[in-house]
C-alpha cells in the first residue's frame, strides 16, 4: 500500500530525472547553485525516505511467513548441527520479527555462542554486550559476563602475534585487561554463579600474566641498559601484582639495576624486601 505508493513516485521520480537532466546542470558558470542544490536535496531526502519506509532488514524477508516458534525451532537444528552461520541468520531474523516473543531472550543467548563458537569473535562480544544491555537483570546474564571474558581472552591469542611477535614494550593487551575486569564484574555482581569460581581462577591467571609484561618490558630496558626505567618498571610488579609469581623475580631484577646505577643503599634496601619475601613465601 504505502510502500507501493512509495515505490511508484520513486520510478516517476527516476523518469522525471531522466528526462530533464538539464535541472541539475549549470549551464551559466556565473549564475547561482541553487537549482541544483535544491534537486539534489529533494532527491536525497525521497531516497532516504524511501529505505525508512522499509522496516524489515534485508535478508528477514525469507522469515516472513514463519512463526517464532518455527525459526527458533529450525535455530536450535542448526547449533546442534553446528551451522552456526544458518543458526545466526535465524536467530537475528526472530529477533528482527518477533522482538517481545518468548523466545527473544534465548535466542540473543544463542547469537552469542554461534557466533563464538563460528570464530567471529569481534560479532560475539558484541552480541554479549547487547544481551547484558537488554537483560542486565536476567538470571542468565553472569552467562554473558562470563563469556565475553572468554571471549576477550581467547582474542588476544590470536596467530598474529606468534607468526609476527611484537616489540614487547609496545604489545597491546587492552583485551585481557578487559578480560580482567568481566571476570571482577562477575564475581562481584554474581558470586553465587556457577562460573564465578572459573572467573576467579582466571582472574588469577591474568593478573600473573600482566606481572609478567610488566617484568618483561623491565628486562628489555635492562638489556639495554635503561636501568633506571628498567628499575621503575620492575617496581610497577611489586607494588601493583602482589601474591603473583613474578613479585620475587621483579624484586631481584630491582637490586640488579641499583647496583648498575651505583645505588648502594636502594640495593641493599631491596635485597632485605627480598630476603623477607623469601622467608615468609
């Protein structure tokens, strides 16, 4: 109806454009624009209305006459078929039809994990996000959380990096730091989750790896003989990561730099932190 009526003005428009080019021509190169600016506005706003009357995403049209319950069901067939990108479009499409279904909730759910389990990766965390927005109060969001952590974490191993290492002063690690804190939003939020204890553990895991960058970047100055940054480095370790294993490691690079430096007294200071650390370990 409507968009017929749309699309019938849209062909006229098309003719009229057609058969008078010379309206959006200036012939005169000292006269004014304003014809012309005038025709191009007037065709740019029908065109824009035009796609907003169209309300349906491209691609949902096969799911049109379908209940949503058949494209959930059919959904369902193709995660436990593992085709995850069939399993997508039907989700999305449910989502596009039937917003307030019953089935609207899960199916976000199920976005999540085809798109994870296809290796889309950016889509899925996405998609965990949207969740989390929709349903921050569902009893299955610390699912969203919990994932998404995986998700950022797994990320950051991508073949990139072990096919072409970084300098590792310069290696981003934004994602496990974001990891880091959906895993900490998790057990805060939730800590009665059945993924709460991984979240934990993992948390744990992190926070040793980041230790870890610190230190590394703190042997790369100290090779090369930036001891006084390799010295501020390693101390990042020991007053940020405590309880990781790279606390003891940071404290005896810290000694190392001093003496280079001819800093007697902040060596032997940090040798008694050491001995202490050693002894109560």
């Amino acid at each position: 109806m409507i968009s017929t009526a749309m699309e019938s003005y849209k062909i006229d428009l098309v003719k009229i454009f057609l058969v008078q080019p010379s309206l959006l021509i200036v012939i005169d190169r000292n006269s004014q624009v304003k014809i012309m600016k005038k025709h191009l506005f007037l065709l740019l706003s029908i065109t824009l209305i035009i796609a907003g009357c169209s309300s349906t995403p491209k691609g949902v049209e096969a799911y049109k006459d379908k209940s949503a319950q058949a494209i959930y069901a059919e959904g369902e067939k193709d995660l436990h078929k593992k085709a995850y990108k069939s399993a997508v479009a039907h989700f999305e499409a449910l989502d596009a039809l039937y917003p307030f279904s019953k089935y609207a909730e899960n199916s976000q759910l199920h976005i999540i994990y085809a798109y994870y389990a296809s290796g889309d990766l950016p889509s899925a965390i996405a998609a965990a996000d949207r969740y989390i927005h929709l349903y921050p109060r569902s009893e299955r969001v610390d699912y969203a959380y919990y994932l998404k952590g995986v998700m950022k974490m797994e990320r950051d191993k991508s073949w990139v990096y072990s096919a072409f290492p970084l300098d590792i002063e310069t290696r981003d690690l934004a994602s496990i730091r974001e990891a880091f804190q959906d895993f900490s939003d998790l057990s805060r939020y939730y800590p009665r989750s059945e993924y709460a204890s991984d979240a934990r553990k993992r948390m744990v895991y992190i926070r040793d790896l980041l230790a870890k960058h610190e230190l590394d970047v703190a042997r790369f100055y100290f090779d090369r003989k930036a001891y006084v940054a390799a010295a501020n480095r390693a101390s990042t370790v020991v007053q940020h990561f405590q309880g990781t294993s790279q606390v003891r490691p940071a404290l005896e690079l810290m000694v190392a730099s001093y003496e280079k430096l001819g800093k007697p007294d902040l060596a032997q200071q940090t040798r008694n932190v050491l001995q202490y650390n050693k002894k109560n370990a």
